[in-house]
C-alpha cells in the first residue's frame, strides 16, 4: 500500500483541522506505573522513573491561572496519582475553579500508600475515567495482566460506596473500553448497555457512561503488531474507515498536552512520538499563558488516522454518531477473547 499522509486525506476531503479556543489541560505527570499493559502507547511501567518535579508543576498551575478558557485539567500517565506531586496538582487546580479528570487504572487504588486515594478524590469532586477494556476477567487480564480484573472490580465497588457512578451523587465514573486485537471498537452506545448490564448483574457496580476507545500504534501496541505481523493491516483499516465528521470533535482541536518535563504538545499521542506543538519545540517556560496556543497549527501524522477513523476516538471516546461500515472482522464480540500471547504484568 502506498504511503498516504493525514494532511493530504484531510484536503481530499476538504476539511480543515486547527485548534480553538483551548478548554482542555492534559498533564502526563509521568510514565511510572504499577501496571504494564500490552497496548500501552506511553510504554509504562513499574521500573520508569520519569516523573514531573515540583517546579514543573509549579510552572504549570501559574500558567493555568493565567488561562481563564481552560476549563478542565486531565491527568493522565502512567498511573498519575504514584507521582508526589499529583495531589498538590489536583488540590490547586480546584481552587482555581477548573473542573479535575483522573485517568486511572483503577487497580492503583488497592496499591499500598494509597489507602485513602479514593476519598481524596471524593472531597475534590475529581472526575474519574477509569480503565476497563472488558467485563470478562480473561480479556483483562491477558491484556493487563493476571489479577487485574478482580482488583479493577474491588476498586469499582470502593467507589461506589463513596457515591461515584451512583444517580444524583455528583461523582462521576466513567468507563474506557479498548479493543483486544487489531480491529476498531464497536458501536459505543451498543457496548456501554452490554457493560451496565454485566456489571450490574454480575456485581452490582454503576457507573455513569463508556468510553470507547482505537488501540493506537504507538510504542507496545505497534511492536506487538510488528511481532504478530499485522502492523501493515492495522494501518490499511486505519485509513479505509477514515471518517471526515470525526474531524470538527478532535480532542487536539481544544487541548494542549503537558509532558512530564514540561514540554508542550498537540496530544498525549503526539508527546509519546515527540512531535512538538505545532511542530515548533515549546516548552512552559516558553511562554506566558497557554492561549498562546489558541487557532495554531496542529501537527499530525500517521497515527492521527486512529482518532478519526470509524466512529472516531478520543480520550473522551467516539467522535461521530454515525457507525462507520466495517464487517465482524474489524470489530468482533469485545467478550470473545483474542488469540494472542500477552506481555502485561503489574504489581
């Protein structure tokens, strides 16, 4: 298959794509984490030891109070909360009036010292987005790693104790759903009734929405399919399913990406593949406020054709209401486990 570049697929289809007015914060307060997932795209672990320090997160927060459009900070990592200075970072971003999101891989809330990280999220009303790419304990397991799949269903049950995911609560819990293989997920709205309803009857857990997101060919996910030899068939129905109304919903188009280091990017996908923003190398101490940003270019690659192709994807899930035409091979039973060897661990 020839070399097809996103910039050219977007003029074919004569849209455009720059950012707006910035809504969105995403911090990756670093890459350490108790897990070792086989699709991870920030090849994450228990033995990484870049993490951001607290001048970087100092840095960061006086820029936020200087971003008043900025509406929403998303941390993510890794598993954000092991870094010391991701609760400082939660606190004060609170008291700048900016609502908190949490991505976190649920098991981090049964890790020793974190004891009481449930509550704190609680009593700063953080918004959870918790990782679980399936209600069978086979799938999760062999992507996350053997006893992930209880744990993640003990610290489901944690927080709906403390009200998240309950109706009227105000604490929101939301669920992400990855595929297992190389295939697009299906239909989001199809896969969060199958989730509410084997949670709840298996084991009385509520939650508020799923999320569905593309496995992006980006670090553990791409070797794995360089090994299996499907790294050419991934990016083949990457391409064919490119959606154009994906394009106006992409995160990039309202979010600036902070890495642990402080420099600046389009997406947490762009900082994985060290493509600065826009293309320039920024970083916080470059500038005086994060508007600075707002109507520049995005830079893109080949790995943009993950976000916007089929119903779309983002860390806020699909894109598009429209289901993008695909057969049983593209995106088959998410409970009917896949036949591949896993390299996940944890702790």
């Amino acid at each position: 298959m020839p070399t097809i570049h996103f910039e050219d697929t977007l003029r074919l289809h004569d849209v455009r794509l720059c950012r707006e007015t910035l809504k969105t914060l995403q911090i990756n307060v670093g890459k350490l984490c108790n897990q070792a997932c086989a699709h991870c795209h920030v090849d994450a672990g228990p033995g990484r030891t870049e993490i951001m320090a607290e001048e970087t997160a100092d840095r960061v927060i006086s820029l936020l109070a200087a971003t008043p459009s900025i509406e929403r900070i998303d941390f993510t990592g890794g598993a954000p909360e092991l870094n010391p200075v991701f609760r400082s970072m939660v606190t004060r971003s609170r008291s700048l009036g900016r609502r908190v999101t949490d991505r976190c891989n649920l098991t981090i809330l049964l890790v020793k010292g974190q004891e009481d990280l449930a509550a704190f999220f609680r009593d700063n009303s953080v918004e959870i987005i918790a990782s679980l790419p399936c209600y069978s304990r086979e799938n999760v397991d062999k992507q996350r790693g053997k006893g992930v799949f209880a744990k993640s269903i003990t610290a489901l049950r944690m927080l709906n104790s403390l009200g998240y995911g309950l109706a009227g609560s105000g604490l929101r819990l939301d669920l992400v759903y990855n595929p297992a293989g190389a295939f697009l997920p299906s239909s989001q709205e199809g896969l969060e009734k199958q989730y509410r309803k084997e949670l709840q009857e298996k084991f009385g857990i509520e939650f508020n929405h799923l999320y569905t997101m593309t496995n992006m060919p980006i670090r553990r996910w791409k070797e794995y399919l360089e090994r299996a030899g499907q790294m050419e068939r991934y990016r083949e129905l990457l391409i064919s399913a490119f959606n154009p109304q994906t394009v106006d919903s992409l995160m990039c188009r309202t979010l600036v990406s902070v890495g642990w280091d402080g420099r600046l990017y389009d997406c947490d996908f762009n900082q994985m593949l060290e493509i600065p923003i826009g293309g320039r190398h920024k970083s916080l101490w470059d500038i005086e406020s994060f508007e600075e940003f707002n109507h520049g270019c995005i830079a893109t690659g080949a790995h943009c054709f993950g976000c916007t192709a089929g119903a779309g994807s983002s860390c806020g899930g699909a894109l598009a209401s429209k289901a993008w035409s695909m057969d049983e091979s593209t995106h088959p039973d998410p409970n009917k486990p896949e036949k591949r060897k896993s390299k996940a661990r944890n702790l």
